[in-house]
C-alpha cells in the first residue's frame, strides 16, 4: 500500500490524496470525484476539450453571468455557437437558429462571439499543455491530444495524476474547465473526453475497449456522419457491436477504405500517433481572404497559385508528398482538412492542384470560407515521384509541360508562364497569418 502503482489506489481529482479503496468520497477532503480504474497508471493518450469554450470564457470575464443562461451566437450566421451548460438543459445546442434557441430558453443572455479573445485563451492552454509535455496536436481551438507517454519521471507522477493536477491548474489559472479522456488511442481518448462533460475525467482502458464499444451507436466512429451512417442503418448497421462481428474483407467489399476504418474503430484498434505540431511533416501553403469566399469562380484560380506554390518549394527541396491535404477554413472559424493519397508520391503542381480541386469541389455548398490552403504530407525523397503514368496519358502531358514551365521560370522568374487558372487573378488577400485561428 501507499505505492501510486497498486492497482486498487486511486486518487482525488480535487485533491490528489491517494484512496486505497473503492470508497465514495475522499478520505482527506470529502470530494465525491475520484479516479480508480485497472489502467489508471498505465495509460498515457489523453485528448482534453474545454466545456462549452466561448461561453466559459464570456462567464469568466463577467462574474454576473455565472448562474444565467448563456448562448454565445448571432453573429452574421444567425445560429449558436456554443450554448453554456444551463442553457442546454432547456435543449440549446450548437448550430441551432438563434431564434429557436431562444424559444426554447428566451430568458438566456445572447453575446455574439469575440474570436480574437477565444483564440488567445486557446493559446494560453495550449502554452500550459506544452509544459506537460511536447507531444501536444492541437484539434480545434479549444482541444488538444497529448501523448504522456515517458514523462512520469520528469513530473514524478503518472499521466493521469498530471492530467488532473493540469485540470485544476486551468480552472485555477485560466478560468476555465476542461473535460479529460484517456486513453491508449486517439479515438477512444476522444470519445473518453466527452463522456461526463463538463469537469469529466473518464477512462477507457485497452481491456474493456470492445465492451464499451458494442451498444454504441456507428456515428461514434470518427468520420461516419450523418450520411454514412444512413448508408449504414440502410444495409441493418447501426451498432458499434455489429461491426465487431464482421469481417475485415467484407467490410472492405461493401465500403471501400472505409470499411477498414470501421473494422479497425470497431474493434478499438487505432494506431495513429500524437503528432506535435511545427514538425517538418508536409509542405503547404494558405492564404487568408479580405472578404470571405464561397464559389468555384473565387476559390479555384487562388488554389492553383497555391498549388504552385507548394510545388516550387518541394522541387526545390528535392522532395515529394504521398498525401494531398486541403484546408479551409469557415466564416466563423470551423477548420475543414481533407487529404487524400496518391499512387505515388509526388511535386507537380498539376497533380496537387487536380487532387485539391476534387476535395474542394466537395465543400463547395455555399458556406463562406475565410482561408483556404493545399499541401501535402508524407514527405519522401522525390526520386520515387510522379512515374510515367502509362494509363493517363494526359497526366503525363500535363507533366511534360509543367517541367518545360519549370524551365520557363526558372530562367525568366516565376511570372513569366501564368496558367489558365491563375491569369489574371491580381486579388488582394490579407498577409498570412492575420486572422489565424
Ligand atoms: N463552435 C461553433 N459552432 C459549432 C460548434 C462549436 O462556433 N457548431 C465553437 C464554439 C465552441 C467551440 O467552437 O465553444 C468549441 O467547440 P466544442 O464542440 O468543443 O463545444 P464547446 O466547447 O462549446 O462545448 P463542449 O463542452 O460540448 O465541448
Ligand atoms: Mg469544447
């Protein structure tokens, strides 16, 4: 006993006395919240969102709305962007038109979002989750996932003593609470973190990952949405369980890449890493707008220049990319990445920019975008990219012509050859960085 690594000791989330056995509250301060659980002391992913973000920091800042409901929306969009917890008891939720969330609470109290403020307070946590360790990937602008892996010597504790002791040091410091997952993988660390929002610590171990799964619903899984998962309900699959019972092949038949996704999830297999950030691991290129941007006329010609950009920088580099990823960013700040690999990894702009041009074409649906960005990941040697591609031959003319291009420019600099997509788009944009989320 007395040692952190007993399997029955766990501890107080509010005051880190140990607790040696299952009892309901702490022996020291009578808290109800504590943490026992069989890999409490092996587990080391966490992924951490902060509770109702925009509207913790509102309350924060003006003691008065403690105990009010709080809807954080209006804006030019007319909708929610986060409600606090006491107005989503009256059923507001993010996204709702404002005018309904006000019917179903009318006595909240509405103020419309304060971006530059939201996206300092993500950096001040982000800063502190740096101290904990520099295995931090940030998601969105109120989470991150953490990979504690090996750091129980430098803090003298295991993760989770870290994680709870970094949950009062938010409240304390910032002003804020945050909900904890952990975890061995990303996926369940993320659906840990939303467990027993808000002020939650919830814990999913490697043992109990298929038990826990099984009367989940699919959407659970990362990357089924609304309409997979009617593909899904339509072929009998609405169940995490379901998926637990077939097998890989099949599912690869019905759904493709995906299917393996739902294999995989199902199953609580999950071997993608935390990967910091400032990292050399893709080359990419974005570019904020003066006013925002919605349609193909506006948004094709600035990805082609951008995709130039990248491949410039790659040849330059002698190095190619596997994997295309698109960015975007929305009028009120919601990031969209979407990738997609190539046969073979590549550094011409034609291939990069035909590959960002069909995940856009997918985005396009009228929402108003603020930056837009393409570039590429899984970064290898270029001596393997862009083969002769025997089956498109187009490709391959395309290819041609772009190393005469190169040519071209580098002996009479970059604006001498204009593409037919990025003639005469003398836009104004805004220097890169302003407005950064
Ligand atoms: N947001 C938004 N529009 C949405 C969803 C979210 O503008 N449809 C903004 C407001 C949120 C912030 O992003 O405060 C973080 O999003 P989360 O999904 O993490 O939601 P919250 O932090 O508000 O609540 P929760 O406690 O459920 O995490
Ligand atoms: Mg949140």
């Amino acid at each position: 006993m007395g040692s952190v690594n007993h399997p029955l000791a766990g501890f107080c989330r509010d005051c880190l006395t140990l607790q040696h056995s299952a009892v309901r509250r702490c022996h020291a301060c009578g808290s109800p919240r504590l943490l026992h659980h069989d890999e409490l002391y092996s587990l080391s992913l966490a992924h951490i969102d902060c509770d109702a973000f925009y509207a913790a920091v509102e309350k924060r800042d003006n003691p008065d709305l403690r105990d009010k409901p709080l809807i954080i929306g209006g804006g030019k969009r007319g909708v929610v962007s986060t409600a606090c917890y006491i107005a989503r008891i009256h059923g507001v939720r993010s996204a709702m038109p404002m005018f309904k969330a006000l019917e179903a609470c009318p006595q909240a109290v509405v103020i419309k979002p304060d971006m530059e403020k939201y996206v300092r307070v993500g950096r001040e946590i982000r800063q502190l989750m740096l101290e904990l360790t520099p295995m931090v990937e940030p998601i969105s602008i109120d989470e991150a996932f953490l990979d504690l892996k090996g750091t129980e010597r430098l803090h003298r504790d295991p993760p989770a003593r870290v994680l709870a002791r970094f949950a009062r040091r938010i409240e304390d410091e910032i002003g804020i609470t945050i909900s904890i997952g952990l975890s061995y993988c990303k996926f369940l660390a993320k659906v840990a973190s939303d467990f027993e929002k808000p002020r939650g610590f919830s814990i999913i171990g490697e043992k109990e990952a298929l038990s826990f799964l099984r009367d989940k619903s699919v959407t659970l899984i990362w990357g089924v949405g609304k309409a997979f998962a009617a593909t899904l309900q339509a072929d009998g699959i609405r169940t995490i369980g379901q998926l637990q019972e077939m097998e890989e092949a099949a599912l690869m038949r019905v759904y493709g890449t995906m299917g393996q996704r739902l294999y995989r999830l199902s199953r609580g297999m999950d071997v993608r890493r935390v990967e910091p950030e400032g990292e050399m691991k893709s080359v990419s290129s974005e570019t904020t707008f003066n006013t925002d941007l919605s349609s193909a006329n506006d948004l094709v010609p600035i990805l082609r220049s951008l995709s130039e950009k990248v491949s410039r920088r790659l040849k330059a580099g002698g190095i190619a990319g596997r994997t295309v990823v698109l960015k975007l960013k929305s009028q009120d700040f919601k990031s969209r990445t979407r990738n997609r690999q190539l046969s073979d990894p590549s550094q011409l702009a034609d291939r990069i920019f035909r590959t960002g041009l069909q995940l856009l074409e997918k985005e396009l649906d009228g929402t108003k975008f603020r930056l837009i960005g393409i570039g590429v990941s899984d970064l290898e040697d270029a001596d393997k990219a862009d083969p002769p591609d025997l089956v498109d031959n187009q490709a391959t003319k395309r290819a041609v012509a772009e190393g005469a291009i190169d040519r071209l420019r580098t002996k009479y600099g970059n604006k001498a050859v204009e593409t037919g997509y990025t003639f005469g788009t003398g836009r104004t944009e805004r220097p890169p960085g302003n407005g950064k989320g």
